[in-house]
C-alpha cells in the first residue's frame, strides 16, 4: 500500500523485516562479504522497507549479504529507487545511491505508479476529501528553539501561505480553527520520536532523515486521516537559506493530506526530498495538474498568458488610463488570492507578481490579467450588473456582493443563494452598505458606511457597530471608505482615488494619502486628462 494508509500487509511486514534483517545481516552464518556490503545492506534494506521498494519477507531467508546485493528483487529496487531519485540507474548502490538514501525527505511511502511515465500520482479511488471547504489547527509549534527557528507567527503564515499553494489552483477553501474543542479536518503537529498514541504512526528518526509525514485522506486511520506530523527535531526555519523550510515541508505534506502521493518528477513538490528554501515559491505544473485531476480548478483561475487576441478584428484604439485608475471604485475583493476590481458594469482581475522579490507576502504593483477595457462582471457572474456596492470572499469561500438592500451570494461563479433583500433588523445590520471585507484573523465582516464600521459575525449573526476612527485609531475622521478589501493579512480601506493600510491590530501604516491605482494596480503613475 502506498502512503500512509491504513493496511494490515504493510504492518505485517515490518515484523517480517525485523526478522530476516537479522537472518540476512549477521555475517557469521555466510560467506565473506565485505564492510562496505554489510553497511550498504544495513542502510539500504529497512530504507527500501520503509519507503515501499522492497518488502524484505519476499527476499528468501538463508541469503548471504552477498546473495541478497546480486538478488533479483533487491537490484529492482535500487533501480526503481535510482530512477525516483533521478540519479545513475544502475541496480548497484552507488555512491549517488547512498547520498540519495540520506538525504532529508518526508517520511510517506514512493509508490510505484504502473505507468513509467514521470508525473504526479494521485492516491486515487477514495482518497480524497468529498468537500470543498476543510478546517484546520495548528496543534502546537517547533520545540527546537535556535536564534534563527520559525517563530509562531511564522508558523501560521507559513502554514496559510502553503495552504494557499493549493487553494489557488482548486476549489478548495481552508479555514484555520483555533478553538480546540472543535473537531477539524487536518491537524497539524510537532512531535519528537514516537509522537502520538496512533497505532501505526512511524516515530521520527531525530534530526535529519524524515522531516515529516502525512495521511492520505478517507484511508482509514479515522482522525488522523488528513493529518500532518513534523518531525521537532528538525531546525525548521522561514525565508533562509539554513535549516529546513518550514513553508516548503508543509506544502508538501499537504500535498498528501489532500490526496496526493509522492511523484518521481524531480521538479514537482510532490517529489520526497526536501529543497529547502526556494524564494518566490509558484506550485509547479504537475503537482497543479495532479490536485486538479482530483478536486477540478479554481473556478477563478487566472491565466497567466497573455489574454487572447482575435484574428481579423480591428485593433482597438489604445486606451492610454484604464478606467479603473484615479477613480472611485464600486467594490475591490480578494478572492482566492486574485484581486478583482468592480466599477460600473465591469471587472477586472489582478494577479501577484510572482518574479516581485515579495512574493507571495507583498507583490504591489499586481499584474493586471484582463484587457484595459475590462470584462463585462454578468458574464462571470450571472444576474450580477452594474452599481455593486461592495464585494467580499467569506470563510467559507462563498462571494457575497452587496447592493443597496440586496444580497447574492455565490458559489464560485454559481448563484447560491439571492437576490435576498436585508431587511432592517434590531441586532443593527445596515441597511446600506459602501464597502466591505472580511477579516480572517477575527472571522468576522467589517461593513463600511460613512464614518461607520460595523463588525458582522456571519454564522451567529450578530452585529458590533463602531466609528470608523475608533476601530482605526490613525485613521481621520473624514475618510468615507468606497471599497475595502483583506489582501495577504493587511486591510485596504479605498476612498476614492486614495487608499489607507491596516495591520492586524488595526494600526494605519499610510496615514497621509497614497494613489491606489498606481501603487496597487500599476496604473501610470503620471495623471494626463483622462481621454475618455
Ligand atoms: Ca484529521
Ligand atoms: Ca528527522
Ligand atoms: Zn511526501
Ligand atoms: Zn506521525
């Protein structure tokens, strides 16, 4: 059986192993054999073992080290192995063999796909998940403290950021829950030796060799299906180059809590073997098309061609300023990590500069995906015209737009649910709203209405309203907020042509005006009269 799956043959063989590694590696009961023979069988068998090349109960008992080097099933395996590792294949171990045997990787099973082709494999059948949103806790954080060790606040981006890697490309929506006495999907921990009570879980093998392991979904293991285990003796660390990227792990170990197993394409994520830290990180091509075989594509996907030109139709005239530069926007909304920008009857998407040396955190300017013009927002968005007032993705990944008293709220790019009228109610929903975000740090919506803020708990409904300048103490009380938006863990708040930036705690990075069209959108920086 292949990655960490429930299996009572996979089990069975570890006992099995126990015994005939002792069969086969005392050198009293065989022939000669030399050091380096005995070393490389010491390393090599319970590797193979592990790994799922080779099951030791099928090597007969009685063989000689030698015997079992020059054997059949054995010189496969190393052949196999070499050729997942992208090295010599030669049915020998080599030097690169050994190398390859040691070097820091995750601790899931290499499967052997029937096919030869190199790509992504997918667990398949069942093992996936049978929805679309999934919650998940960070259980506790690295032990191992250096001067240079992930700090917490970096656990959780760096956990959100590799989320994120695979929501983009799918419909999968992930909902970090702190509260533990709630039941989530995958949990992720830190953990020395043997670190659960699960049966069958594999301990860690001290700093080196494993970094991590994961299990497949719905493959029997009840709770821990899902589940993410780092190793806490590794030196986890964020943006450097020593240690082991913790961003990078979690990925990968994602990638099989998602349904994926390992692939023998060196350049996927989905290969076993750590890279370490690899700045401006984009989720490779097959580990896409592998999670998409699975879970489909984000309904929002952004091309990152070109967009694409007609032949035979006359080339419009250019436009010099887009129309959504140095104006008021209707509604500006994060959804899955793409930017899209509403006014009048259209749209725009926005992409992050992956070659930006922010990326993914900061990537200002964004890349603008659509023509100047825009796209028409009905064509996207069945029913949805022109005058939206504001935009926002929710937890749960579903778009609500907001209209004078009107409501839709979207699956994807399917209406969900609406037009619904707001109705005035006594908990002091407003009736008009100007803007609105939601703010994954406290779970809640901020409605923007003048010079008021209201916080809106969305699954107990109940409404908090503030002043503006209470909740954003630097802000002045004059700015009236068309459009905001939660963007990479900061708050944009847009009045008109200007935009102001809030961290976490609310605190206003740009208290004096910034243009939001050119430092956020790339609109030119110089203001000619607008042509149009
Ligand atoms: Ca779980
Ligand atoms: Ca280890
Ligand atoms: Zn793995
Ligand atoms: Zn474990």
């Amino acid at each position: 059986m292949e990655g960490y799956r429930r299996s009572k043959a996979s089990l069975r063989h570890v006992i099995v192993l126990v015994l005939c590694s002792c069969l086969m590696l005392n050198p009293a009961h065989s022939a000669p054999v030399s050091d380096n023979e005995l070393a490389d069988l010491r390393l090599s068998l319970p590797f193979f073992e592990k790994y799922g090349y080779l099951s030791t109960s099928n090597i007969e008992p009685g063989k000689t080290p030698g015997e079992t080097l020059g054997s059949e099933q054995f010189q496969r395996a190393v052949s196999e192995f070499q050729r997942y590792a992208n090295i010599d294949i030669t049915g020998t171990i080599t030097e690169d063999t050994r190398v390859m045997m040691i070097k820091p990787r995750c601790g899931n099973k290499d499967t052997q796909p029937n096919n030869r082709v190199r790509r992504y494999n997918v667990a398949g059948g069942n093992y996936r998940w049978n929805k679309e949103t999934l919650t998940y806790r960070i259980v506790n954080f690295p032990t191992m403290r250096k001067a240079s060790s992930v700090s917490e606040v970096q656990v959780r981006h760096d956990v959100r950021m590799a989320f994120k890697l695979w929501s983009d490309v799918t419909p999968l929506v992930f909902i970090e829950v702190h509260d533990d006495t709630v039941e989530v999907d995958i949990e992720l921990k830190f953990g020395s030796r043997v670190h659960t009570s699960v049966y069958g879980d594999p301990a860690f093998d001290g700093e080196g060799g494993t970094l991590a392991h994961a299990f497949t979904p719905n493959s029997g293991w009840g709770k821990t299906n899902g589940d993410v285990h780092f190793d806490d003796d590794e030196h986890f660390t964020h943006k450097i180059y020593s240690g082991v990227n913790l961003f990078y792990t979690t990925a990968h170990e994602i990638g099989h809590a998602l349904g994926l197993d390992h692939s023998d394409q060196r350049n996927s994520l989905m290969w076993p073997w750590d890279k370490g830290y690899i700045p401006n990180f984009r989720l490779p091509l097959d580990d896409k098309l592998g999670i998409q075989v699975v879970y489909g594509k984000n309904p929002f996907q952004v091309s990152t061609d070109p967009p694409p030109t007609t032949p035979g139709t006359t080339t419009q005239p250019p436009i010099l300023i887009p129309p959504y530069c140095n104006t008021t926007l209707d509604a500006v909304a994060d959804i899955r990590g793409n930017l899209m920008v509403f006014k009048d009857e259209n749209m725009w998407r926005f992409r992050p500069n992956y070659n930006s040396e922010g990326y993914p955190d900061r990537t200002f300017p964004l890349v603008p995906v659509d023509p100047d013009i825009g796209i028409l927002t009905e064509q996207f968005f069945r029913g949805i015209k022109q005058g939206m007032k504001a935009v926002y993705e929710r937890q749960d990944g579903r778009i609500v737009f907001l209209k004078a008293r009107k409501k839709w709220i979207f699956q994807g790019t399917t209406l969900y649910e609406g037009p619904v009228r707001v109705s005035p109610s006594p908990d002091g929903y407003p009736l008009t709203v100007y803007a609105a975000l939601y703010n994954k740090d406290d779970g809640k919506t901020y409605l923007f209405k003048g010079s008021k803020v209201w916080l809106y708990d969305e699954l107990t409904g109940q409404v908090q309203r503030s002043s503006i300048t209470k909740k954003f103490k630097d802000l002045h009380s004059t700015v009236r907020v068309n459009s905001a938006f939660m963007f990479y863990g900061h708050k944009f708040l847009v009045d008109g042509p200007d935009y102001y930036e809030a961290d976490v705690a609310n605190n206003v990075a740009n208290v004096g005006k910034r243009n939001f069209g050119v430092n956020i959108l790339g609109c030119p920086p110089t203001t000619p009269p607008q042509s149009y």
